[in-house]
C-alpha cells in the first residue's frame, strides 16, 4: 500500500492498515478526491495492474 500512498498522498496509514479490496481502495480514493465513481475505478484499475491485496 507504500505504492498507494505515493499516488494518493492522501490516505494514511490508517487508511492503508485497513483497505483490504481493490472496491474500498476505490471508495476511498473517489470519496477522498472528489471524482467520479467510474473515474475512480478506472485509476484503481489502471493502478492494480500486476499487484495483489
């Protein structure tokens, strides 16, 4: 979630101690940056690629 954290500066440790699916990872990231569900998604997506929960 190191890696998360550098894209999205804004989730914490916290944040990251208790994301455990690629849809909460997207949650919060929509919640917290204000955009789209479906753009959310979509950065999540492009983000996962190669990695694991």
């Amino acid at each position: 979630m190191k890696d998360a954290q550098q894209k999205w500066p804004f989730l914490t440790n916290f944040d990251c101690s208790t994301i455990k699916t690629e849809g909460q990872l997207g949650s919060m990231v929509k919640t917290r940056s204000g955009i789209t569900d479906e753009q959310a998604k979509l950065d999540v997506g492009a983000w996962m690629q190669g990695k694991r929960f």
